[in-house]
C-alpha cells in the first residue's frame, strides 16, 4: 500500500486533536502544516522538524502532501477544501462541513472533478460506542430503532473564542459548533432519512453573542424520532452523569463539584486566544482499559430494548435484563486516517463523506430557522 502523505491545514486548537495520533497510523505521515499565524508555523516545525506554509494554497500545490485536513475556521472551510481538492489532494474537514449548504456543494463539486475524496472530520460517528449503537440497529437484533434521546451539557460558552467563532453568518456558534455532532450521532444510529425539525433556541449568557442551549426534535421516515438538548452555559457538565468519563475517554474525577471554568470567552485577539496552546505530544497508544469517549449522554430506545454506553462499552437493556459489551479500542483521531487511507487503497468512498456533511449542515441550519421562525422545517 502506498504512504498517504497528509498536511494539515490551521495549526489551531483542533490541529492539536489530530496531530498526537499522525504517527500511529501505518502508511499515513504527517508532512508538513499551514497556518497564517507565524507562531503557530514556528512551533509546529519546532515541533516536527516539518516545513509549515504561510497559505493553505501553497501547501495544496506541494508534492509533500498527498491529503490535506482542514482545521482552520468554519468559513474558509470551502475555500480551503476547493482549493486542496484542485491542487489534487484528497480533503478531510473538519465538522461543520462548511458555512452553507452551497458551499457544500462547490466543495463536492470540486472534488468530482479532481477525482479526490472529501472525509468529515471529527465525526463522532468514529466513537466505537456510537458505531456500535449503529450496528445493533442495522441488525435488527432489537428491532427499528424508535427513539433515541441526547443530553449534552458543557462549557463551550467559556472557552476563549475569536469573534468569528461566535458568527452564525460565519457558519459558527454554539448551535453549528456543537449540533453537528449530536445529530452526527441521531442519523447514523437511526439510519432513516430525517423528515421534519422543530426547535427553540437561548442566548441567556450576555457575556457571549451566541445561543448557548438549544432543544431540538426530529421525526425520520421510519417513524422514529430523536430529542436533543444542549446547553453550552458551562454551569453543569454532562460528564457527571457518565462516570465523570467525557469527551476523548478523558476522566475528570470531581470535576462536577469544582467551580466553572473562567470566562475567557470576549472576543480576543488571536494573541490572546493563542497564548496558552502547546504544541501537542504524542498520543499514548490505546489499552483495553482506557475508557471509551463519552460526547453527552444518548439513550436510544428499539422496539424491544433500550442500549446506552457504559465505561467499557455498551449497555443492552433487553426482557433478560442488562448485558455489557465491550467494545475494541478508541483509536481518536487516527480513525479518520485509517478510513481515507483504507478508502484510497480500496478504491471505495470515505464514510460519512460530503453528502453525509451537506445533511448534517442542512440540519444544523434547519435548527437556527425553526427556532427563530418558530415552526417546523421540512428536511
Ligand atoms: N476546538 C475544538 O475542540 C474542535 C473540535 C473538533 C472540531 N473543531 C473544528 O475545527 C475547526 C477549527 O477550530 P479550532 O477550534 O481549531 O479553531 P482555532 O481558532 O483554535 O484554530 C484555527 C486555526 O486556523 C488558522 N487559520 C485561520 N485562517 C487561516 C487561513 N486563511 N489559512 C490558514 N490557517 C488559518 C488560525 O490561525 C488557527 O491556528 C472548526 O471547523 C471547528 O468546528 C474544533
């Protein structure tokens, strides 16, 4: 099998997701980065001995790199992502897939007619809890899936965020920033096409321009329907209610009880925002009894059981009581690589590719509209 040589593009706070795990992918290196910020190109090539470019179009007409992950802000997703895919380089990207639903389709567009391939990035469908759950329902081990709740409660209002971040024009704020992952998880569990979206929305922080909780229902064609509530305000973290185990299998005992974070949410510099970030270490490699990732809490109800995750795995609520499974091991953000990788060398599509991003987009937005229409949008 041929290397994947990958660059990444925006040496950011989500840069720092991925990088860790480049090396533990075989055939896939990590080459060389992108950024407009000096100091982050210096320690990135500080870092890993690695050229960075001041453009993600230089580094899109480098032969260094045969893919490019975008991690630079929502709306220069589509930028980023026609201008890799025309210098020839397969395209991950980051969720949201981009700002609007025709930005998605130039971004398709482009990587038709270059004959590369467009992976959503940080998709928490690469969770084995949450690929589990999938394949319990495309089973039909419990019958359709006909309900599935999600309650994720965290402090996304208090972290240090740019202007552009909080921009709902910009394809940002807490809804686009945080939805996309919930519904993420609802479509590809249900695995039916969703028909229809109610939603209300709050902006009760006035330190943040941006919604900070939302409450969303969704009715699929199979009849199934999911509820998602999320709130952003950083009073109270869901992590406590799932074995204090969040977001990465990261344990944060006690963090319940602890004050919340500080604000250091209005509208910093880059300075500001950057100052505190390292450059990330290597990702230690996974064991069996490291935790699973835990993105909120989710129930999800079939015809004749109920599954949700526990620490190790899932459990399976059926007329025989509770079973726990345990499931193979959380790979982070090397997962993504296998699949491009893998997709490459079978010559197949990535999943959950652009089409899958555009319905999730689509959603999202769908979220924004009925909460401030005050109706149901059909989806
Ligand atoms: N922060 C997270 O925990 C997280 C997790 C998953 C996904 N994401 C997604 O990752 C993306 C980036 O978010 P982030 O939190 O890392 O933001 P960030 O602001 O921390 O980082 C963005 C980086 O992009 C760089 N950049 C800006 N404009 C650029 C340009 N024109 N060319 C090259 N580089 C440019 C910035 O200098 C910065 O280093 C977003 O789409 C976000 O939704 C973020």
């Amino acid at each position: 099998m041929a290397e994947l040589k990958l660059g990444i593009a925006g040496l950011g706070t989500a840069a720092n997701l991925v990088l860790p795990y480049v090396g533990q992918v075989q055939n896939v290196r990590l080459t060389a980065g992108a950024d407009i910020r000096p100091k982050a190109r210096a320690g990135f090539t500080a870092a890993y001995s690695l050229p960075a470019f001041d453009s993600v179009a230089e580094l899109s007409r480098s032969d260094m790199v045969d893919a490019v992950w975008i991690e630079t802000p929502n709306h220069l997703h589509c930028e980023h992502a026609v201008t890799a895919a025309e210098g020839g380089k397969h395209v991950i990207v980051a969720k949201p897939m981009a700002a609007s639903v025709a930005e998605c389709d130039r971004m398709m567009e482009a990587a038709r007619a270059n004959g590369v391939r467009i992976l959503i990035g940080h998709s928490k469908i690469f969770d084995p809890p949450i690929r589990a759950m999938g394949e319990i329902a495309r089973s039909g081990r419990l019958g359709k899936v006909i309900q599935i709740d999600s309650w994720l409660y965290n402090d996304w209002l208090r972290r240090p965020r740019l202007p552009e971040e909080l921009d709902k024009k910009k394809g940002a704020g807490f809804v686009l920033r945080q939805a996309p992952h919930l519904i993420d998880i609802a479509h590809y569990i249900v695995n039916a096409a969703p028909v229809a979206l109610s939603a209300v929305t709050g902006r009760w922080d006035p330190h943040v321009s941006s919604e900070g909780n939302a409450h969303v229902q969704i009715r699929y064609a199979s009849g199934a329907f999911a509820s998602l509530s999320l709130n952003g305000y950083g009073y109270f973290d869901t992590s406590e209610l799932t074995w204090d185990i969040g977001t990465f299998g990261a344990t944060k005992p006690g963090a319940g009880s602890a004050r919340p974070r500080p604000r250091s949410n209005v509208a910093l510099t880059d300075g500001q925002k950057f100052s505190g970030l390292a450059t990330p270490a290597q990702a230690a490699t996974p064991t069996s009894t490291d935790a699973m990732p835990f993105f909120g809490l989710h129930i999800v109800s079939f015809e004749r059981g109920v599954v949700r995750q526990s620490p190790q795995g899932l459990f399976i609520y059926t007329e025989e009581g509770r079973e726990e499974v345990t499931l193979p091991l959380y790979l982070g953000r090397a997962a993504e690589l296998i699949e491009l990788r893998d997709a490459i060398a079978e010559d197949r599509d990535v999943f959950p590719n652009g089409e899958w991003g555009r319905e999730n987009l689509k959603t999202c937005l769908a979220i924004l509209t009925s909460a401030s229409e005050a109706r149901e949008i059909a989806l």
